[in-house]
DNA sequence: CTATGGCACGGATT
DNA sequence: AATCCGTGCCATAG
C-alpha cells in the first residue's frame, strides 16, 4: 500500500529537466529557515506562485493565508498553519507509514510550546538597556547595528559598511558598540566569538579574578582552544598542558563565544533572538513517556502543501499585456518548477528520516552510547538514491530530539560517537590512568574494534589528556 | 622498551 | 575532484 504510493510518486517525477535537477539539488540543501527565506523572496517577486488558503488560526478559527500573524486576534498561526509533514514511527519494525499532517483540531502542538504574548527581541532588549547613555542620533545607529545581529548575537556585517552608510566616523560607531557588548548578553554585538570572549572577559575582570593567562589563551590560541588541543595550547603559553586543561575549561565554563545562545544543547532561553520556534528541521518526540513508545516525526517544511501555481495566473497568461507575454512565461515556468522542486525536496527528506529513526531509535531514545555507525552510502542505497542526495539532504540540518537537545543531522552518521562515549566511560572509571593501548583493548572487549592510535586521536578529541599526565594530574 | 605524536595512504564524504 | 577521517609505520621522548 505504502509502498506502491511511493512508486507512483517516483514514476511521475521521472521526467525531469537539468533545471529542474539543479533546482532540486539546491533546495535539499537548505535549511527550513534558508528555505522558508528564499521561498518568501520567491513569492515577492514571482506573480505565479501564491499561498492557498488554508491556514486556521487556533483562536478565532477563520481561514486565512498562510501568513505568521493572524490579522484579526493577532495570534501566531504559523505552527498549525504550515501543515507539517509528520509521520510516526512505531517500536522497532519497518513499516512505519506517514501521513501529511491534517490541520484539523489541535493534532500537532508541540509540548514545551512558549508562544507567551511577549517574546521581546533581542535588538529591542539592548536597546531598552543602552538608550538612556545614547544620544537621539546615535540611537539609529545602535538600531542598524543591533539589526545586522544573527541568532548568536555576533554582528554580522563590518562596522566601516554602517559607517558608509550614515556617513559617521568609525570612531563614534565603535563607541556605540562597545556599549553594545558591555549590555546584558555580555559580549553581544561583537563580530567574531573570539572578541566576545575578550568583552566577557574584560566584563568579568572588574569583578574577579581571572586567570592571568585568559586573555592570551582567547588572542593566540582560539583555534588550539576549540579543539581541545591543550598541549599546544601550553607551549604556545609555556605552560603544561594540564594547566592549559584547567585554564581552557575555565573559559568554557566561565565565557560564551555565542552571547545569544544561553546553553548549547539545552532548552532555548526566553531572550531569543528570532520567534522561530524550535530552530531543527526535523522534530522528534515520544507519543508515550514509555520506551516502547513509538516516535513522532515531525518535518518542518515551510509553506509545505500550500504553496501553489496561482491557477489565476495560469488560466490568464494568454492575455499579457504586449511586450510582458516573455516574462509571464517565466515567472509561469519557474513557479511550477518551485513547487515541483519543494515536493520533492520534502518527498526526499520524509524517506530518509523514515529510515533514519527505525535505524538510530536506541539512539533517539537513549543517547550517544547507542548510536550505529550508519554510512550516507549505505542508506543510499537502500533509498535508491544517489549518494551525494543524502549527503545534501543531511547537511545543515537540524534535529530536535525528544530529549530536548538540538543535534546537527550528521551526527546520525557519525562513524566514532559511540566508541568516543565508551572511551569517556572508560576513563572516567578508571583506577589509574591507562595507556592508550590497554584503552584500545578495553574497547576491544566491548565490541568496538578500533586501533591503538585511533584511540589516541578520540582520546584528544574528547579533550582527554595522554596517561602519563593524567597521572600527574591526579597526584595534583 | 613503551607510550605518543606526526605524516601519509585509502576509503568515505562532500 | 577536493577534503576529511581512521589507520599503519616510524621517529621521538621518557
């Protein structure tokens, strides 16, 4: 049944143009949010394409277009608006079947759900903060500046461009910024993470102590300290690697590269940046508190389902006005193109995470320990697809899994997660440090058959230092 | 002699 | 076709 739905669909995409190749490929790629922008860019400035009308707004139920707001009671509609593509996955077998998401009654709210009346945004939030210290003009430029943010509170474009802009001195723009950076998300508005750090740190200083070498550690070593290569680390300081160790989880412990994001991984905190919902692609919770319990899968697909050729449009391109007969074709063509290119992006998108969440369900459920190593090949090949389809379909994507945590998509396919957990476990317990060869063996023991220098390199990944000074560390 | 890091090769990924 | 990741081999440090 299922499966000869999925034939008929695949038979009638078969004939395909270049264009219509290309265009597919592009969009697998992008993230709803990406998607959701270029979509709406799309809609602008192409007459052809419209939004059917078919959103219910939860409080006063009328139907309207597809839009964020609802006119009347301005209430978000989006969530149920937006038809999402959920399907559910049952235990353990493989026949999980989907179904597009009915907007019918309240089917598809999210738990957790915080669409409380005022999700003040960060711009207006600094600005409420630094406003008394800012002159009337100024406050325009704190303004351009605090909109050029990203979700991680990092400026986004040079200052010397605003400069140009309003025709202003660097200087006086620097002095706003800094203004900016010292406001509550401590940091914020800086242009890299490695200067947010220093802000942070500076804002830290005026109140306790910090470790002397902080500030060098974040100039010369921000790229040694991400990637916990703490021996290094020390000998760009001249310090052991084990102080490097107890400076560098300072840091983490004390500072954020990222002063919009509270917590990595955590649950999002009530100054958010955009009112984007659960910023994942693809949502996964539990139907039942139960480990049996099967999984929903939901795909957020921007507009999916309701984006169409206006038939408007289509029924009327004959009659356009002398001269515009060639463009009216072409917004004609590439809407259609559009929609066929979403459909199948989705179609794509919904069979691989069918796959995904019966292979990885330990996983999902019970975290990083029980993640199987799947290659993109090999579900590739399952889905009849070609591989570098997965490899598009995965990238830059999210996953919010039932445990609340926002995983990047890839790490599905992360061939040495479980071996790494092991290998923490293994030297969290141990009675004394243990050489990389006895951890190998170890490993060995427990199914994961990995070489002894392997075991070296996700020992440094893990941030994990050598055994001999592991050993010095706990005489310490 | 043992424990590790560096460099290079082959398969997987992008 | 370019790049990344797990491994094997070898040099070096203790």
């Amino acid at each position: 049944m299922r499966q000869s739905q999925g034939q008929i669909l695949r038979h009638s995409m078969r004939p395909m143009t270049t264009a219509h190749l290309a265009q597919t490929m592009t969009l697998l790629e992008l993230s709803s949010v990406e998607l959701e922008q270029k979509i709406d860019a799309e809609l602008a400035s192409n007459p052809a394409l419209e939004l059917q009308e078919v959103a219910h707004c939860p409080q006063c139920h009328r139907r309207l277009p597809l839009s964020k707001m609802c006119p009347v009671c301005s209430r978000p509609t989006n969530s149920l608006s937006e038809q999402p593509i959920i399907f559910v996955s049952p235990r353990t077998d493989f026949t999980s079947y989907d179904y597009r998401g009915a907007t019918s009654s309240s089917g598809g709210e999210l738990p957790g759900e915080e669409w409380a009346a005022e999700t003040e945004d960060l711009p207006t939030y600094i600005l409420r903060q630094i406003a008394p210290e800012l002159k009337k003009d100024d406050r325009l430029l704190a303004a351009h500046i605090l909109t050029s943010l990203d979700d991680d509170g990092l400026l986004t474009i040079p200052l010397s461009e605003i400069a140009l802009y309003h025709r202003v001195r660097m200087a006086r723009l620097e002095n706003i910024l800094s203004l900016i950076q010292h406001a509550d998300p401590p940091g914020v508005g800086s242009p890299t993470p490695q200067q947010a750090l220093l802000v942070q740190l500076e804002i830290l200083e005026e109140t306790c102590d910090v470790p002397p070498l902080a500030a060098a550690a974040i100039l010369k070593g921000m790229e040694l300290l991400s990637r916990h290569a703490y021996m290094e680390l020390g000998k760009q300081l001249k310090i052991s690697a084990i102080e490097a160790q107890d400076l560098a989880r300072w840091i983490s412990e004390n500072l954020n590269p990222y002063p919009a994001r509270a917590h990595w991984g955590s649950v999002r905190h009530s100054t958010h940046a955009e009112p984007n919902y659960p910023s994942a692609d693809v949502v996964i919770s539990r139907l039942t508190g139960e480990l049996s319990s099967p999984l929903v899968v939901e795909i957020i697909s921007p507009y999916a389902g309701s984006l169409r050729v206006n038939p408007l449009f289509r029924q009327h391109i004959s009659e356009a006005p002398d001269g515009t007969a060639e463009k009216w074709q072409n917004d004609l063509d590439s809407a259609v193109l559009l929609v066929k290119c979403l459909q199948q992006r989705d179609h794509t998108l919904v069979r691989l995470m069918q796959q995904l969440v019966v292979i990885q369900r330990q996983y999902i459920l019970k975290g990083d320990a029980f993640l199987l190593p799947v290659t993109r090949a090999s579900l590739a090949e399952t889905l009849e697809v070609h591989e570098s389809t997965i490899s598009r379909a995965v990238s830059s994507k999210s996953v919010l899994l039932p445990n609340g945590r926002i995983i990047p998509m890839s790490r599905m396919f992360d061939r040495s997660l479980h071996v790494r957990t092991a290998l923490r476990q293994i030297v969290a317990t141990e009675r004394r440090p243990l050489s990389d060869t006895q951890i190998a063996r170890l490993l060995g023991e427990q199914g994961y058959d990995v070489a002894r220098r392997t075991v070296a390199k996700y020992r440094n990944m893990e941030g994990i230092l050598p055994a001999r000074l592991r050993a010095a560390s706990m005489r310490a």
